[in-house]
C-alpha cells in the first residue's frame, strides 16, 4: 500500500561554486556555476514529520541551447520552474497523497507553467524532477528506508504506476524493473572535456593548478586508474580526428580495456558529417573506435527526433549504438526515439527519475522483442552532497555498472562545503570521499571505481547530517551577479 504524504513546506536555497578549470561542452564554458537546494517538509499519514532534499546545479546553455539567451535568462527559467513546481506541490500536497500521484499532478502543473512562459519541456520538467526526489527522500527518511528498498518493497510504497507514463507498461511493478541489488561500486567514465589537458606537457605553465589533484586526463589515468571515457567532440571533423588521434594514443599506452562513449552534444544538424567523421575514425584509429561502446546525441535537438533522420539513425545504431540525452523532454521520448532507430537514453536526476524507471522498464520491455535498448547514466556535473550522491544513489538502484562524473574533475574536491559538511561527508560515507596527504578531502576514486555502498542509507542516498542549508543563501537573497 502506498504511503500518503502530505506537504507542509518548500525552501530553496543557493550555493555559489567555481570550477578549478573551465568545463567547455557544446556552446557553453563553465567556469562558475550556482547549485539549488530544496528542503521539503512532509507529514506523513501514518505520523511524523520527514524532511527531505534535492539539488542541482543550474547550468548555462544545456537545458536550453536558445542563442538568444544568455546564462541569466536560463538560470532564471530554472528558477521559474523550480518555484512553479514548488507552488504546484504546496498546494496540491495540502491533501496527502502518494508521491507518484503528488508526481503527476505537479509534472502536469509545471509543464504547463513552462509552456506559458514559452519553455522547451526538458527545462520546463525540471522544477518536477526536484520535487519528485525530495519527495522520495521525504518518505524514505521518514519510514527509514533506502531508495532502492523503496522500489523494491511489494507494497509499492511510493504508488509508482508505470502505465501513467507508458501505456505499454500496464502491469509491470517496479520492484521487478529495478535491479534485485543496488550496485556496490560503479567505474567512473571520465569526461573529456573540448578544452581538457590531454597530457601534462598540453598544460602552459601559467596554467598549472598545483592543487594536489589530477588535471590532464593523462594524470587522471595514472592517479586513478581509469578504464572508462566519455570523449566530447565540437563538429569540426578535422580538428576531432587529430584530439582524438591524441587521446587513443595515450588510452592505447596507458589503459587495458578502456570503454568509451563519444559525445555529440547537440553538433550535427544532419548525420552525414558526423558518419564522415566515424568512418575516418575507424579506418584511422581502430582500436579507438572498437573501444566505442556509444554514441550520445550528435543531433541538434530541433532535428533529433525528426523521423527524416530515421535511415540515417538506424545505420549509425547498426555499428556504434545511438543514445538520445537532451531531446528527451517529454515522458515519451524514449519510445519515440526507439522507433527512429536509438537504441538508448540518458539517466540524469534533474530528468526525472520516475521518467528513468519507466524508461528503463520500456528498455527491458522492448529489448525481449529482439532490440538491445539501454540507460546510460550521464552526469551534470554532479557535485557533493545532494546532487551528486542522490544521483549515484539512483543509479545503483538501477543496477549500472559505470557512470559519467566530472563534478570531482572540474571543481577542486569538497571545498565548496562548510568544514562540517566536510566532516559529515568524511564520517558518514568514508567509503565514497577520502583525505588525502595535504588534507583535502574528494571522492575516492579506486581502480577506476567508486565504492556507493554507503548510499544505501534511508531516504536518497544523503547521511543525516552531510547537507547544511544555513550555510548558504536563501534564494530570496541571491542575486546572479554573485557568481
């Protein structure tokens, strides 16, 4: 039976972060960024107060690539949804009900507030997507239960009905979608970002952070031993061959059976390019290119699901599988996308991941017809506490065995938390961060894996006492020009 839950409260709050390097990906460079905090409090039916979290950062030119807009505009759409599904969930929420029935009326809410404003729906979603896991983390702090125990529970008790996003699913429970036991440990596939030191001779010495972490992908390798890759690549096929000319060079050195993703990002307005760009890799760099596991959207959203792309999406997904990320918008993009030809689609949290269990569902369902469909699990720059862990937490859940993460990359270890949240981090999930010799603590990352068997604490995947709100800004306060 599900659990009733009634809402009682939602605060926002900011936190102002720098990047140890700039994080160039598609159109954007990302040197600071502002991460978003939700605390909700809840009442449950049966008793008791629960509070609960969720958190993103909010980046420029992902969720929205619209070149009329610059990084304030998106940030404040962002703000927009957040507080429209915030006001959405206060009022419906008054009566207790399921969080997947809470869910759906605040999803529908939200997107409609967003179409009003003239927002695409992956923007519009994600004010949702935030409410839905601090929900969940709500409840499963409040009856002291994990996320995975959650989903897997017989009573069903988050009231997840898979046929409200997919008709197809009617009759499917999510305890059997989910994996029997959460992941102990996931391999990190580490980004490569367009402006990325390769090796540590690409690094001018004015350039050389000095900050006891890795910064060429070189160095990462060799401090951490990496094995998996997500490659970005920017539309220009002259200057992708000769970087990933480089980077198979040092991954055939240095790595023993490396998995690599490449990256699109939104590049390509026609795939004949991009298939010119494949083939040259594989006649020119062909262990490189058999070490290619995926390709992630290379289609500009606009034309992505356009079914004139059909013939060139299935011959592509014939070789190298094809996966949708920033199209999929909508609660069935998936299937859309699986009738063009795409054999994946992304899990991120600030997509949904009630939309992620009912993909992964579609996936398995579909994949017994004969298909080969999958999740791949691709990161925002996922930072600690919440987003971060959260998202590992979501992923284990599922059952993956690696991850995209650059949040531990691109911003230099925990020093954006409070000395307490540091400790927190350090005393309640030892097994995911470290210390090292010079005393700053960062994620611990061992034979190219990270132990998540810590996460496996009630709520989604945040210990007690690791989030700090007081420390930040109320968002009432924050302004955009004090990033």
């Amino acid at each position: 039976m599900a659990i009733a839950v009634a809402v009682r409260d939602v605060a926002f709050h900011m936190r102002n972060v720098r990047t140890r390097m700039p994080f160039r990906y598609g159109v954007a460079t990302l040197t600071s960024v502002p991460i978003l905090h939700v605390t909700l409090t809840a009442e449950l039916a049966a008793g008791g107060i629960a509070t609960g979290y969720a958190a993103d950062i909010l980046p420029p030119k992902w969720f929205d690539k619209d070149p009329a807009k610059d990084y304030a505009d998106n940030v404040d759409d962002l703000l927009f949804v957040a507080r429209a599904a915030a006001e959405a969930l206060c009022e419906t929420g008054q009566q207790p009900g399921s969080v997947f029935a809470l869910w759906r009326q605040v999803y529908d809410a939200t997107l409609a507030a967003g179409d009003g404003r003239g927002l695409n729906h992956l923007t519009a979603s994600h004010g949702c997507t935030l409410m839905e896991r601090a929900l969940i983390d709500a409840v499963g702090r409040g009856t002291q239960r994990s996320y995975h125990q959650l989903l897997r529970a017989a009573e069903n008790p988050l009231g997840i009905d898979l046929s409200q996003i997919q008709p197809s699913l009617a009759g499917i429970d999510v305890a059997d979608v989910v994996a029997a036991t959460p992941s102990a440990s996931i391999a990190v596939r580490h980004t490569v970002g367009l402006t990325d030191p390769i090796e540590d001779a690409d690094i001018p010495a004015e350039d050389v952070l000095n900050d006891t972490l890795p910064q060429s992908l070189q160095a990462y390798i060799r401090a951490q031993g990496l094995t998996h890759f997500k490659v970005k690549i920017q539309g220009d096929a002259d200057h992708d061959l000769e970087r990933l000319r480089q980077i198979a060079a040092l991954v055939d050195q240095d790595v023993e059976g490396a998995v690599i993703s490449l990256d699109g990002n939104e590049q390509y307005t026609d795939l004949s390019t991009f298939e010119s760009l494949l083939g040259r890799v594989e006649s020119e760099l062909p262990s490189f290119y058999e070490a290619i596991t995926y390709i992630e959207q290379p289609l500009e959203r606009s034309v992505a699901l356009d079914p004139s792309q059909g013939d060139s999406i299935r011959g592509i997904s014939e070789k190298k599988a094809m996966v949708v990320d920033e199209s999929d918008g909508d609660l069935d993009t998936f299937r859309q996308a699986i009738d063009l030809g795409y054999r994946g689609v992304s899990t991120k949290n600030c997509k949904g991941v009630l939309k992620a269990l009912a993909n992964t569902a579609l996936a398995q369902q579909r994949s017994r017809d004969g298909a080969t469909l999958f999740l791949t699990a691709e990161d925002l720059m996922n930072l600690p506490v919440v987003p971060l862990q959260q998202d590992l937490t979501h992923i284990a859940a599922l059952g993956l065995d690696h991850a995209e993460r650059n949040g531990h990359h691109y911003v230099r270890g925990l020093d954006h938390l409070t000395p307490s949240e540091c400790e927190a981090c350090l005393s309640e999930h030892g097994d995911l961060y470290t210390r090292n010799t010079t005393g700053m603590s960062h994620l611990a990352v061992c034979n190219g894996r990270i132990d998540v068997t810590g996460l496996q604490v009630p709520g989604l995947g945040i210990g007690t006492d690791t989030v700090d709100t007081t420390s930040m800004i109320p968002l009432a306060d924050w302004r955009f020009d004090s990033l």
